[in-house]
C-alpha cells in the first residue's frame, strides 16, 4: 500500500508542477503582447552578452570533444574524409545546442531564479504590485522571453564556434589536412542540417526561462531562499533540458 | 571611489561651539596622493590549492569530521544520483536514437552499432553529461552553502575560534563531492546503457546485449572514464568552495557564489574532457 | 610600544576604501570605543584588529602578537553556526575543556546574558535577532579571550537590555588585553569607554578621551550631542 500511495503522490506532484508551469507560460504569452521593452533589451544584455563568453568556450570546448571523439573511431577504420562531416553533423543537430543550454542552465537559470527570489526577498515585487504595476509585463515575461531569444542567438554563435575549434582540433591534434576536413564538411553538410538544432535551442531556452523563474517565485522571501532558488532552477532546467532533448530527438 | 556622499553644504563648516541639528553633512573625505585602485583588497582571496591541500591533509591525518563527512556524502553523494542517473537515462535513448539512424542510412544491423554507442558512453558520454550534472547539483549546493556561511560572517567566526576548516568545512565537502563524481560516472555508465538498449529494443527491435556489450571495451576506455570521473571529483566541489568564499561576502554573495560555482565547475569538466580525451589521444 | 599600534593603515575593500590613512596607538587594558555612521569602516577596522583581514597599506602591530583563541569577536551578523543550537555555539571556543565542564561554562555565558535553557536548546534559525545577538556575546563571554571585539553589541535590542548587555561586557573587559566595542549610535555606549574614535568615510574624524572628543564641534554636529547629554 505504501510504495502506491508513494506513486500517487508523486503523479499528484507532477500533475500539479506541470499545471503551474503551463500556467506561468500562458500568463506570460499574453503579457508579452504589452511588455517592457527596455527591460526585455536589458534582460536580454544580462542573459545574452553576459554569457557570450562561457557560451564560446563551452562551444570550443564541445568542438574540440567531438572531433576527438569521432577521431577515435575514423582512425581506426582509416575514413579521415568523413572527420568533417561527422563532427559538423554531430555538432549542429546535437552537440552545440545541448551543451549551450546545459551551460546557460547554471548561469542564466541560477542568476534569473536568484534575482527574482531577490525581488521578493527585498520586497520590490509586492510594492510593485502595490502601486498597480502588472508584474508580468514589467519584468517577468521580459526575462522570460529575453532567454529564449538569447539561446537561439548563442546557439548560432556556438554552432560557427563550435565548427572552427573542431577543424582546429582536428587539424592540431589528429593531424588532419585541413583541406580535407573542409572539404568533407562542405559536401555533404546543408544549412537545413542546423535547423533541428534551432528548433532544439528554442525549447531549451523556454525551458531554462520558465524553469527559473518558476524557481524564483516559489521559495520562501528571504536570504537563505536565495541560494534555494539558484539551487532549484539549476536541477529542474537540467531535468527539463535533457528530457525535452530526448522528446525532441525522437522527433525530428 | 564612492558617489554617493552627500554634498558637503557651507553651513557645517568653522561652526562654532554651538551643536548643529542632528542631520549635518559629514566632512569631505581628503583626497589624497595614494592611489588605491593600486592596492591590494584587505580581504585575503582564498586559495584553491591551499584548500585542496589542506583538505587532503585532513582527510590523511584523520582529522575529517565523521558527522559532517556522513551528512556531506547523504547530500551531496546520494541525493544527487537520481538526477544523474535520469540524465543519464535520457542521453543513452537519445544516442541510441542517433544511432538507430545513422544505421538505417547505411544499411546496416541495429545491433551491429550497439558496442560503439556502448564504448562511446563510457568514453565520453557518462563523464562528460555526469560531470555537467555534479557540477550543477553539487557545485551549486555546496557554493550557496559555503556562500552563505561568508556572508553571515560563520567562516570569519571558525577562523578566529581557531577551528580547523579544512577538517570541519572544505574537506568533507571536497571528499563527499570527488564521491558523488565517481559515482555518477560509474553508475551513469548502467544507466545510459541499459536505457539506450531498453529503447532500442522497444523501438527499433535491437538486443540488449549489443547496447551494453563490452566487445570493443579496453583498459583505455576504463582509463578515460575513471580519469574524467576523478578530474570532474575533484574540481567541480574545490571551484564550488573557492567561488562561495571568494563572493560570498559580497553584496548578493549567496546568488553570485551559486552561479559562479556552477559555472566554473561546469568549463572545468569540460576542459578537463578535452585535455584527457587528448592526452589519451597522443598515448600508444 | 603601546598595545596595538596601527600606523598609515589604508583597507580597501572591493574597489572601495574603507579605510584610510588612520593611525593611532591604543594602551594595554584600554576600552576603545569605535562610532561612525553606516559604511564609515567600523566593521573593515575590527576585522583589521583580528586579523581577519590585512591592511592594504600601513602596518598594525602588537606589543605581543596575540596567540590563535586569545581574540573574541560579535559579529555584526552574529556568525552562529546553522547547524548547531545555541548551546553548541557557545561551546565552540571551549574545545580545550572536558566536555561536561565546556557545557557547564556554556550554560553559564547563557544564562548570564539572558538566554533560558529552552532558548539554548534551539537553532539559530528558530531564535530572534536579539537572543541571536545575546548567543553571539555569550560565545565570547564563555571564552573570556584577554582581547575582545564587539560589533554593534546592541544592535536589535531594547533600551533597558542594551544598558544591562554593555555593563555585562564592561564587567568581562580583561584589564591585561582590550577591548574594542564598534557601534553607529554612541547612546549608552559612549560613557563606556576611553579612548573614542570616530570614523567618517574610513578616515579618523576624532580619536581621545571622550569627554574632550564631544566637544569637537564636527562630532557633536555628527552625533547631535548636547551638553546634558553626558552621563
């Protein structure tokens, strides 16, 4: 009887979370027809530019896994023209989005879910409230919205990084001619090839948004919530990133 | 240097004996010839390799507080498996979908791909993704934690009480955290690997067998893993420690150690990724 | 020498100076009194003091350096462990002693800063910012280091409470070390100690015998002191 009441409970639970982040998404949808612009570009400076520089080396750094990898096996059955094709392949459909999102999921999702934890902590969200400003379009659906235009603008960023380092480890370390790895990318990579990895990148950063900000309004207003709240938003945007990544694959 | 002091109005200024009213301007700070944007902060930056030493010195010594180490190894080694272990999960169906297909486009068996899907687990996938996920559980679980133990002034307090840190704080903490690593990779591998051969099985009809098969497994490939496993162990809870000390006193300390421990931990796995993978590379 | 010397001391701390140019020399056994409003330096020259934190520039230097455990400090943010009730906070100095005697000490500091025995059993997050306060104070009474250092003692605590807390820690001053209270009110705490010093912007406005500060006509302005105010 335990272990089913135990099941019960965590549907209940589940159920109940998916409700509330479903609920969150279809406030901040119409909100977004009205919202602030300044604070969308502002939003979007904090979870955009500010994590240019973690996003690139994240993506030399998935670059330069892949092609180490791939090199592995293509060594061992003597197919150095497929190297570009198949780091450039893995790289756009799989890689570059993933590790992107994983990668903003600590930064953004962390600093956006201990932020608005902040606001309430500091009680600028209930004198907000208190003077008739509509929270939702001043300053949630703009951080909300501002994430997910800030992944797919990182995403092409690292897709062209990511690409670059791979020749690079590949020519650096394995010894590859570059020549022929440009090449073996060129013939059979299309631009189409990178259009599931937008359409990955999308559904991350929505995820990533609406985990952290779910986060952030969810712990109790005070310090020790603060850290809770970074502490949430990073494992359910991990959960939620890695779960639609696996939706998404079977998909497209 | 700071803005916003009040301005320095000429009222309060060779006023007599008589006591201004209680709201007086304070004087002007002097400038003066000392530049101190050269100078070094008060506040000592804490040491990475300092905290990583002394930590093992206690950990050798037996000085390592057995409560903490026991409740650090509950939270940060146990607690954190199910999420790598479901993360894990997720990416073995999501190779084996890849896998899946790249065999359908070159004509060849399902399950004549499952030993590389299972070799590229071990090699890369379940350290690479556990890393992520330590660095994300227990790097933000232990930046906030010592973070806020900066910021409320309770590391101040051990070190003038002449408490042992590394025994009572880091070490447990570095220990439990190199734990959690190693066990997510190892268990991450049975995770991703039953999961991608259970999908494959369900889906597309391959066996089992193929998709944790250890045909083409040799000791290099165990070599990577256990040595990204310990790399990612070792860094992931020492940049947590580092960041929560170093910004946890600052204003918004708890928020910015969080995420700065994450991150940090998050570039060190995969740094330490490429740099493994590439030294393996260069090795007969 | 004197006791503690600190000569061209300059504290930078994040960008900001918190303190600069201060020197001044303090005699064993002295009450040193540190006042200033909000963000004066307060806080960056009591960890100074305690080794906390190092000068930026300049040199603090004792007549005989202080051993590890020979400095007590309240902190502004009491620094109570959270995962420790009151009581074992108090026994965490006191890690020489056997532990029935350590507790026994402990329970005393408690009792005499006014903490019950309900209140000693409970964690920090279930105490008031006073009796937090009150447990950060036991802490160093229970210690009883020759060198103490308070950090707004009274902050949170009612008139009549605060009087009493400052006799108690007036009464624990060792006369063969120092003690240093910092506080942004004077209130009761000015008539407390000897010397005073008064920081605005981390700078040294005044520094002396109290009743000869006062009478500066920036620190009166400063504090809004008036003649009868003495006491």
């Amino acid at each position: 009887m335990k272990p089913l009441l135990g099941i019960g409970r965590a549907s209940l639970r589940l159920l109940r979370g998916a409700g509330a982040y479903a609920l969150l998404l279809g406030r901040l949808a119409v909100a977004a027809r009205a919202m602030d612009g300044r604070e969308l570009l502002r939003s979007m400076s904090v979870a955009g530019t500010d994590v240019l520089p973690l996003c690139l080396l994240t993506a030399t750094l998935t670059g330069a896994i892949v092609v180490i990898q791939t090199g592995f096996y293509v060594a061992s059955y003597g197919v150095t023209s497929l190297l570009g094709w198949g780091s450039g392949y893995a790289l756009l459909r799989e890689f570059a989005p993933l590790i992107a999102a994983l990668a903003l999921s600590g930064r953004v999702g962390a600093g956006q879910a201990s932020d608005v934890a902040g606001l309430r902590a500091g009680e600028q969200l209930p004198a907000l409230e208190a003077l008739g400003l509509d929270v939702d379009r001043a300053l949630l659906a703009p951080r909300l919205w501002a994430v997910l235009l800030s992944v797919l603008a990182l995403t092409a960023v690292a897709d062209l990084v990511a690409l670059v380092a791979s020749l690079l480890a590949g020519v650096l370390l394995l010894g590859v001619p570059p020549g022929a790895f440009l090449a073996s990318m060129q013939a059979s990579l299309r631009l189409r090839d990178a259009l599931p990895g937008f359409v990955k990148a999308a559904f991350f950063g929505l995820a990533i948004g609406l985990c952290s900000l779910r986060a952030g309004l969810s712990v109790p207003a005070d310090a020790r919530g603060i850290g809770a709240a970074a502490r949430r938003s990073v494992v359910s945007t991990l959960a939620a990133v890695l779960a639609l990544d696996m939706a998404l694959t079977g998909i497209l | 240097m700071r803005d916003d002091r009040p301005a320095n109005g000429e009222a309060g200024d060779g006023a007599s004996g008589v006591a201004e009213p209680l709201r007086a301007p304070l004087p002007e700070a002097k400038e003066s010839a000392v530049r101190t944007a050269a100078l070094p902060d008060a506040e000592p930056r804490p040491n990475g390799a300092a905290i990583a030493l002394s930590a093992v010195g206690a950990l050798l010594s037996g000085r390592l507080d057995r409560e903490a180490l026991a409740e650090q190894i509950l939270e940060l080694a146990l607690r954190s498996l199910p999420i790598a272990l479901l993360c894990l999960a997720f990416i073995g169906v999501v190779l084996e979908e890849h896998a899946a297909h790249e065999a359908r486009r070159a004509f060849i068996g399902l399950d004549q791909v499952g030993p590389m899907f299972f070799q590229l687990t071990i090699r890369e996938f379940a350290p690479a993704i556990s890393g992520i996920v330590v660095a994300a559980r227990v790097g933000s679980g232990i930046a906030a934690e010592i973070g806020w133990m900066a910021q409320t002034e309770q590391i101040d307090a051990l070190r003038l009480l002449g408490r042992d840190l590394a025994a009572d704080v880091y070490g447990p903490r570095l220990a439990a955290g190199l734990l959690a690593s190693v066990l997510a990779a190892l268990l991450g591998v049975a995770a991703a690997g039953f999961a991608g051969g259970l999908w494959a099985h369900a889906t597309a009809g391959g066996h089992l067998a193929a998709f944790v098969s250890l045909r083409l497994i040799g000791a290099r490939d165990w070599l990577l893993l256990a040595a990204k496993a310990v790399a990612s162990g070792v860094a992931v809870p020492l940049a947590a420690v580092h960041a929560g000390l170093e910004l946890g006193g600052k204003p918004d300390g708890v928020a910015r150690a969080t995420s700065a421990g994450v991150v940090r931990g998050t570039l060190w796995v995969l740094a330490a990724d490429v740099a493994i993978g590439a030294t393996l590379w260069w090795l007969p | 020498m004197q006791f503690l010397e600190l000569s061209d001391v300059w504290a930078v701390r994040g960008g900001t100076t918190a303190i600069r140019d201060l020197t001044l020399s303090v005699p064993r056994g002295a009450r040193l009194g540190v006042f200033g409003p909000g963000g004066s330096g307060k806080t960056t020259l009591l960890k100074l003091v305690a080794g906390l934190f190092r000068p930026s520039r300049g040199r603090l230097r004792w007549e005989v350096a202080p051993l590890p455990g020979q400095i007590g400090m309240v902190f502004q943010r009491d620094a109570l462990l959270d995962t420790l009730t009151a009581l074992r906070n108090v026994e965490l100095p006191l890690h020489g002693l056997a532990p029935e005697k350590a507790e026994a000490v402990a329970r005393d500091a408690l009792t005499r800063v006014g903490l019950d025995a309900a209140a000693a059993e409970r964690h920090p997050a279930q105490l008031s910012g006073g009796m937090r306060k009150r447990a950060g104070i036991a802490r160093v009474l229970a210690a009883d280091a020759p060198i103490k250092l308070y950090d707004e003692p009274a902050a949170g605590l009612d008139p009549a409470t605060e009087r009493e807390i400052l006799d108690l820690l007036g009464r624990a001053h060792a006369p063969v070390g120092l003690t240093v209270t910092a506080s942004a009110n004077p209130g009761a705490l000015w008539a407390r100690c000897d010397p005073a010093l008064v920081l605005a912007h981390g700078e040294a406005l005044a520094f002396g015998e109290p009743a000869e500060v006062e009478r500066r006509p920036e620190v009166a302005a400063l504090f809004g002191f008036e003649r009868s105010e003495d006491g």
